[in-house]
C-alpha cells in the first residue's frame, strides 16, 4: 500500500512539473523571436554596407 501510495504522489508531482517546464519556455519563445528580428534590423546596415564594397 505504502508503494502504490508513493509511485501515485510522484507521478502526481512529475506531470506538473514538466508542465510548469514547458511553461517557462513558451514564453521565451516570442521573446527569442523578438531578439531575432531586432538584431537582424540592427545588422541590416552594416551588412549591405559591407556588400556595396
């Protein structure tokens, strides 16, 4: 009885956290995408200045 108990709390206690994982990164996902396209703006210039010689 005490391992049926003991395997069901830590099953209980993993689904959270691997949703409370996935949780964290979601959000860091727009953000990453935002860094992306800002430093791509940034290095817009400096890459056709290098093109045109």
């Amino acid at each position: 009885m005490a391992d049926r108990l003991a395997r069901i709390s830590s099953a209980a206690r993993a689904v959270p956290m691997f949703e409370s994982r996935r949780g964290l990164i979601e959000p860091m996902l727009p953000a990453l995408v935002r860094g992306v396209i800002f430093i791509s703006v940034l290095a817009a210039p400096f890459v056709a200045a290098l093109l045109a010689g």
